[in-house]
C-alpha cells in the first residue's frame, strides 16, 4: 500500500512543542501546563518566549511543502521482526561459486569527455568502485590475467557500440563474459531518429525510442534490486523526451524499472490504455548466456543511480555490492558562536532535542554531535543565552568536542605553548559547565591547519584533549567532493567531511542560493541524497544558526533521513567519532597513509597554511638512483654549481633524506621542508635531492609527484650486472652479515625456495636492476620531459659533457663549464674536483672506486640472462623516448660472452 507521506513546515516542528506548552486547544493538557508553568518562572518566561515566538513565525515565509510518496513503515511489520530497526530484507548477491575476477568494472565509453561517460566515472570514483576506462571501438584491452578475469563487470556508455562491434572482438568479449561469468550494463544513447518497434541487432528485443515517460515503477520482484527498495512508484513526468523502451520478445528478459508514456496521458489513457514501458531491463543471460541490464536513459532520472549500482552489484556476483549500513554523524560547528540574533533559543533546542529522539528511532544511536568554543558562550540576545543554558542543562544527552577557546585558526600559531593555552581554556570552561572532555574528536575552524598539517594542531591537540580523530573537507581537496578522503597522521585519524548544502549563512528556506527548490531537489535524489547513497560513513558539518531561525538543519536531514528510508534499504546507523573512524579505516585501510601535496598549488590550502612556511623550500629537481650507479658522484658535481643548493645532511643517514620511500614518509611534510633552506630568491636557485633507493621504489613516483609534480627527474644507468656487483661488494664494505655470509654466486641465483635472508638479499641485489619497469612507473607520473637519464659510464669517462647536458636539462643560469673544475685523477682511476687555490684535485672518500675482484664468468653469464627480458625493455623504451642507446645496454644484450 502507498500512503503519503507529508514533511510539514520546518517550523511546525517547533510549534507542535508551542501548542502543547502554551496553546494547546486540548483542556487536559492545557490545564497541566498552565499549573507547571505556573510552578516556576522560567518556565513562565519560556511560555512567553513560545507565543511571542509563534507569532513571529506567522510572519516568517514558511517552505513549501516537501512531499512525496512512501510505502510507510507500518507496511513492514516482517521487516521489524526480522532485522530488529524496521530494515527490509535484501538480495544478497553475493555468490558462494568459485568465481576467478578481480572486483573491477571495465566502461566502454565514446570518447574520453563524452557526458554520460563522466557520469558513470563520477559514480564508481565516489563509490570507491574500482574501475577502467576504454574507448569504445578502438582494440580490446587485456580481459585476462594468468587465468583471471581482469573485469567483473563491462559496461558500454552508448550499447550500440557493443552491438555493432567488429565481428572479432566481439566473439572475444563474449566468450570472455560466458567463460567467466561476466555481465554487461548497457545504456541507449539518444538517437536523432525516431524508431518504433526496430529490434536491437541479433536480439529478441524490440524498442521504442525518443519518448518521454512519467509516472516510474520499479519491479519489486527483481533479484536485481539490492540498494533500491523496491515497490516504490516516482509520480509525475520524468525528465527528457529521449527515453528508450523495450519490448521484448523471450523469457530471458525480464522489466526492472517500467514508466508510464507522457503521450498516452490524455487521450488514450481515458480509454484505458496506459501501459507500462519497460524503461530498464534485465536479460537473465537464457537466450546467449550473457546477463545484462540495459537502461533506456542515462542518469536524468535519479533512480538510475541506484539501479545502476545494484546491477553493478548484481552482475558482479556481489564482488562489487556496497555495504548496506551507512555511518552518519551530524556536526554542529561552533554551538555557541553565531552573531547576535540568528543563534538558538529555547524554542530551538526543544526543537532540536525533538528532532535528536525522533530521528533516533529509525537511526540507532543517533546524537547531534556539538562543537563549542566557550569564549562566545552568552553573547548572544538574552533569550538567546537562555537558550545556550538550555543546551548546557541537556548536554548529557548530546555528544560534545572542543575547539579552539575563540575559535581562531590553528595554523596562525607559531608557538605550540599559546595553542595549548587557547585549547586549555576551552578545557576550563568544558569543565566547569559539566560538558563532556571524554569524545576523542576535535575539528578546527575553518579545516585550518588539518590539511596541509599543521604540526603544533596535532601535537597539542594529543596534549590538551588526547584527540584521536578528526574531519575535513580539504583532503586531498575540497572538490571534486567525491574524492574526499581521509588519512593517518601521528595516530590522529582524519575522516572525510561532507556538506550537506547548509552553512553558516544559510539560515532561511527562501533566501536559500538558488531558491528552496535547490534544496529540496538535493535532498529528494540529488547531491545530498547520493552522499548517504554512496559513502558508506558521512560526517556532516553543520552550524548552530541551521537550528535556530528556520531550523533549515533538521528539515533537510529529517527530510533526507526518510527519503533514504523510503527508496533504499540502507541501515542508518549513529557511532561516536571514535568508533567511526575505527569503522572508517577498517573499511578503507588503503586511506591510512596521507599523501603530501605542495599547499601552494591548491590557494585554499595555502590560506590555511602557516605564513611561516614556504613551497620554496621545496627541491626543483631529485636524483632518484639507483643505488652504484654514480649518483655520490654526481651529487658531488651539482654541489660545485653556485647556482645549485643540496639538502642539508640527514642526522640519521648521514647523506641521503629518503623522505619518499620508506618510514620518514609519515613524518610529514614540515619534516622534509625543514632539511633545506629557505632560499633568498628561489628563482635563480636550484634546491635538489639526491636519494637513491628512490628509484625502486614502488611508491616513490606516485608521492613525489604529488608534492614536486614540475620537478625534473634525474636517474643513472650502468649495466645492470656490473650494478648488482657493485652494489654486493658494496654491502660487504660496509660488514653486511648476510653479504659476508654469502658469495656473490649464491645470493643471485637463489631461488624461491632459498633462505629467506638470502632471498631478501638478492631481491635488493637484482631489483633495482629491472630499469624498463621501475622507469615504466616514473613515465606514468612525470613526462618524459621530466626525466633525464644519464648514461653512468659517460659520467665517469666524460663528467665535463655530462654536466654540461644537465644544466641544459635544468635550463639553469650562470652556466658552468666544468672543464675547469673536474681534472681526471690518474692515481684514483676518474674525475676529481679541482681545488682552486691549490691546483690539485679533491676526490671522494675512499669506499667510492673501491676495487675488487672481477665476476666469476659464471655468474655473469647467468645475470645476463637474468637481465635479458629486462634489458630489451630497457631498449625498446629508450628508443621510444629517443635516446641513444648506451653501449653496455648493447653489450649485455649482446649473444655469448
Ligand atoms: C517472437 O517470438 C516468436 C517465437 O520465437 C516468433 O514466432 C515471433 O515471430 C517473434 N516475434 C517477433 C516480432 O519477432
Ligand atoms: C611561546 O609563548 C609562551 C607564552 O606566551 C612564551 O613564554 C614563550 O617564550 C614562547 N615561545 C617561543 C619559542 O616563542
Ligand atoms: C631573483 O633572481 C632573478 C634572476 O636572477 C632576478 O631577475 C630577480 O631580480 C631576483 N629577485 C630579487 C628579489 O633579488
Ligand atoms: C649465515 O649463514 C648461516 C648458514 O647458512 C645461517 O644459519 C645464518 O643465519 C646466516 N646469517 C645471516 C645473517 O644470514
Ligand atoms: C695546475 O695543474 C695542472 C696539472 O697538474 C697543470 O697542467 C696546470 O698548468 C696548473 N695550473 C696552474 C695555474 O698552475
């Protein structure tokens, strides 16, 4: 059964608590409350406060109306039984067969900016659905891996495509989606002509297209559905005039979503005839044994975002279902700082408790969580501050967290002592008024100082109030607001924070941006609804003057809290930020680690940065390794250039920083900024570092290039073998006891089954030596006008040329002729600087050029094997970037020995 179901006025909320206090027409009742308002002054002046306060509502221009239809939860009595909060049982699509895919979806689309095709990536990126995209009609892309599917899903932005695909690749795509038990999504483009009754190429199924539907019905009996609820009905038109129906002719095929034609409406309709369309449709796979589901609309319509992710889910044997619990936490910023006149009064906070136990009973364990600042606390009308009293007499039944004492912005703080004392008196204050110090959360103003980290916040925020989580809107940034996520910094876990389209200056419905409909239409399928749709933990920031005026605040989450309710089976679920950020990062434990981005390239991000800090301290360019190939060397050269300024040393490592990889990551950004000076003028300077494990490794590429993406990368080859040697003779200059223990023969031919110190060892001996691949990951970050590299043996026998392609590579001023600064030493074999006051020559401490004895032929033989699929990468990539081809690369690819 459908009943309506109708949200009153925002302020009828309140009044229902007015007529009852004051006004009630029910004698009973009104007898009651006269006598106890009678009993006691504040209640007298409260009652007061509530007519007057009704009458000014009458002149306030109240919202429109927000109805829709719902099935009403008194339809879901077995519901009740069977999950305890009035949720619906659900198909599980997940699938107990051995299923050989990886939870990935594979999207044909048109082009690369073709609209549809960004909407289907806006979905699967705010979903966390992993996913590829591919043009449509150019070759297949591999669909397997070591007999694994690569896709569980396929999806074609325009169907036709799959429809009239060359015979070949079609055949391929659909052996694949049989052998593997893969789906296809597919949606009908607009079309400029019009079609009655033409039948899809190959198909028993027939559509109409160019229509324009109203009136949209899901099938309650589809296994399809598992987010959406189903039996639902979306009166009225549906937007656009382009919709594609189908009209099959086979069992296969069954209706998930079906509308009602806008032609028919008058004229045939009166005479009965007013069929459904079928609008979506569900090919059970029993005509060819390929399941699909087709849409006869792009998103215009907002269920087909639902629908869209249920046949994700569904087709996917359940590999890519999202969880059906959602996580909210509703935030009011700033509870006692509001300008005079727009903050809480006791109306408010009745109303807002009213709105805490209602929504509790379909969102379990639901509180509104409030923020304060106590230097505001009373600064408002004195009806206002009763109404901060009355918040502070219920405190017990909110959940509370700190913030600064008067609400200033971290990041302004220099010194960590005058931030502790701000956060101190907020503390004070906390106390004395009994609120509750315990919730391990804080938020700052304005995100200031979150992200880009300030690290005096988090260290005082641990010393004053233990924090343990906080929230933001700026990681990585604040739009696209899909990409938002979270991260790990000194154990302060920092969640996502939506907007729910209210802030501090959106008070009243009608002065609302973009009129109340805007509004309304977020929450009844748009942005706000797909936030609850989408992410399975959302972390709202509102501010006290949503409650207060026309209660925008609880209109639009009440109203969005049913909505939910009524089209989806999503479970609402309320935890303490300490237990949903627990959640958060059990769910996403690939977010731990924060990615540090330059604040100067996002201006948002540089406003709440530290005045005091700046992205010219940052390297121009890096010298990634590998490790024996030259870099001390070169490194040394750089150093001679008085336009070039290196980082100071590490404490730890006596030389290198090795911030990207490794552990010195998390030590965050000041950490890194802090091992090079703050230069006069950046622009004729040339900061740089050299790290040589950064070649390697797996992360390095993807983290250096979202804090330096304009650096230039600089790298240096010799034979890989020839490195491997060097590298081991290395290990046992510095009494490596796992290089001691072994000769060079044994660690490299090691194999699986071996020792695992020993295997561990020869993957550090012969990994770096792969250059194809680990140059591979370097080119998917930097361009290959980025990277420059340097033939190791030209270095050595020729630095004055070397040095000289450098310095155009780095387009760097004054230039240096470095004839006159590197002389060839004879007794120590290469190039040494030039002392300038004493005509002799300087060269590297004594473990560089060490000697030692030659490979065993042996063992060389076997490395060049080893290196041979390697080293034809390396020239195949060579000469697609247009680079000579060293001549050890032709040796070691040379036959024999
Ligand atoms: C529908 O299917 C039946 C049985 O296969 C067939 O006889 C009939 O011609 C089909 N109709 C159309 C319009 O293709
Ligand atoms: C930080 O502020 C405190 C208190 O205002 C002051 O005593 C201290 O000297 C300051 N420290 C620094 C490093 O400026
Ligand atoms: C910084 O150096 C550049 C290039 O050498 C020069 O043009 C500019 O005037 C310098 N700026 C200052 C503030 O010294
Ligand atoms: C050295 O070799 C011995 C014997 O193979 C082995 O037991 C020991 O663990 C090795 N030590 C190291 C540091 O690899
Ligand atoms: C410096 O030493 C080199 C080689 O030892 C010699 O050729 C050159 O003439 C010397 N230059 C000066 C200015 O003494």
């Amino acid at each position: 059964m459908v009943v309506e179901v109708i949200f009153r006025k925002v302020k009828r909320f309140g009044s229902s608590v007015v007529q009852k206090c004051c006004i009630s027409h029910r004698p009973a009742i009104r007898k009651l409350w006269y006598s106890a308002c009678a009993l006691s002054i504040l209640s007298l002046v409260i009652c007061a406060y509530y007519i007057t306060n009704v009458q000014l509502n009458s002149m306030i221009k109240v919202p429109k109306e927000l109805t829709f239809r719902c099935k009403s939860s008194a339809d879901r009595p077995f519901d009740n039984l069977r999950n305890g909060f009035g949720f619906p049982p659900t198909n599980v699509h997940a699938s107990n067969a051995r299923l050989r895919l990886d939870a990935k979806v594979l999207v044909f689309v048109e082009t690369q900016y073709s609209h549809l095709g960004r909407q289907i990536s806006e979905i699967l990126e705010a979903s966390r659905i992993k996913f590829k995209l591919e043009i449509a009609g150019k070759s297949l892309p591999l669909l397997t891996n070591l007999d694994k599917g690569k896709f569980a899903v396929l999806v074609f932005e325009n169907f036709e495509k799959y429809l009239h695909m060359n015979k070949w690749n079609r055949e391929l795509l659909d052996k694949y989606c049989r052998e593997y038990n893969v789906g296809i999504i597919g949606f009908m483009k607009a079309q400029e002509e019009t079609y009655v009754g033409a039948q899809l190429k190959g198909f028993p199924l027939y559509v109409h297209t160019n229509m324009a539907v109203r009136d949209y019905h899901l099938n309650g009996d589809s296994t399809v559905l598992r987010l959406t609820r189903a039996g639902e009905v979306f009166y009225g038109n549906i937007p656009g005039s382009d919709w594609t129906v189908f009209q099959p002719n086979h069992s296969t095929y069954e209706a998930l979503a079906s509308a009602r034609s806008q032609t028919y409406h008058s004229s045939l309709a009166n005479k009965g005839i007013d069929p459904l369309l079928t609008t979506v449709v569900h090919d059970h796979g029993n005509y060819d044994g390929i399941s699909r589901v087709l849409f006869g609309n792009g998103f215009q319509l907002w269920i087909h975002r639902l629908l869209f992710l249920d046949a994700i889910s569904f087709l996917s044997h359940g590999k890519l279902s999202l969880p059906l619990q959602r996580f909210i936490l509703i935030d009011i910023d700033d509870i006692f700082v509001g300008e005079k006149s727009t903050r809480m009064k006791p109306a408010d906070v009745m109303a807002l408790l009213n709105a805490q136990a209602r929504i509790k009973r379909t969102v379990p364990g639901f509180r509104f969580n409030l923020g304060f600042s106590g230097k505001f606390y009373h600064k408002g009308t004195s009806e206002e501050n009763t109404g901060d009293d009355m918040l502070i007499e219920h405190a017990d039944e909110f959940w509370w967290f700190c913030h600064m004492w008067s609400h200033s912005q971290p990041h302004l703080f220099e010194n960590i002592t005058a931030l502790e004392m701000e956060m101190k008196l907020n503390r004070e204050f906390a106390k004395k008024h009994g609120i509750p110090l315990d919730s391990g959360y804080s938020v700052a103003p304005h995100h200031s100082g979150v992200y880009p980290v300030h690290e005096p916040l988090y260290e005082a925020w641990k010393r004053v109030w233990n924090v343990r989580v906080t929230s933001t809107e700026e990681y990585p940034h604040l739009r696209p607001a899909r990409l938002r996520r979270g991260f790990i910094h000194r154990n302060i876990m920092v969640l996502p924070r939506q907007t729910c389209g209210l802030y501090t200056h959106t008070i009243f419905l009608d002065k609302y941006p973009g009129g109340p409909e805007k509004l309304e239409l977020s929450i009844k399928g748009g942005e706000l609804f797909h936030l609850f749709v989408y992410n399975p933990v959302n972390i709202f920031m509102t501010h006290l003057s949503n409650y207060g005026n026309d209660r925008l605040a609880l209109y639009t989450f009440e109203s969005v809290i049913k909505f939910v309710q009524c089209w989806t089976n999503l479970q609402l679920i309320t935890l303490p930020p300490l237990q949903l950020a627990d959640k958060y990062f059990q769910t996403y434990p690939e977010e731990s680690d924060p990615v540090w981005m330059n604040p100067c390239n996002d201006k948002r991000h540089r406003a709440i940065w530290s005045a005091a800090k700046s992205c010219e301290q940052l390297p121009k360019f890096l010298v990634i390794g590998p490790q024996k190939t030259g870099t001390t060397a070169l490194y040394t050269f750089l150093s001679m250039h008085p336009a070039i300024v290196s980082n100071y040393p590490s404490p730890e490592t006596f030389e290198e920083v090795q911030f990207f990889n490794g552990r010195n990551y998390y030590k965050g950004l000041d950490w890194y900024m802090n091992f090079f000076p703050v230069p006069k003028n950046s622009t004729d300077k040339y900061l740089f570092e050299k790290s040589a494990t950064y070649f390697d490794g797996d992360l390095v590429p993807m983290r250096a290039h979202a804090l330096l993406p304009a650096a230039k990368i600089i790298t240096i080859l010799i034979s890989p073998i020839k490195r491997a040697y060097s590298w081991y003779q290395h290990m046992r200059g510095h009494k490596d006891p796992a290089a001691l223990n072994y000769s060079f023969q044994e660690i490299v031919t090691t194999g699986d089954r071996g020792h695992k110190a020993l295997r561990e060892l020869r993957n550090r001996c012969l990994m770096p030596g792969m250059y194809a691949q680990h140059l591979d990951r370097w080119l998917s970050y930097y361009s290959p006008q980025q990277l420059l590299i340097i033939d190791g043996e030209e270095l050595k026998s020729d630095p004055v040329a070397v040095m000289s392609k450098v310095q155009q590579f780095l387009k760097i001023k004054p230039f240096l002729n470095y004839k006159d600064h590197l002389r060839y030493d004879p007794r120590k074999g290469f190039f040494c600087q030039v002392s300038q006051e004493r005509n002799n020559t300087k060269c590297l401490g004594r473990s560089k050029g060490r000697l030692y004895p030659p490979m065993d032929p042996q063992t060389e033989k076997f490395l060049k094997a080893f290196y041979l699929p390697h080293n034809i990468a390396l020239s195949k990539l060579l000469t697609k970037l247009r680079q000579p081809i060293p001549f050890w690369l032709e040796k070691d690819l040379s036959h024999g020995s």
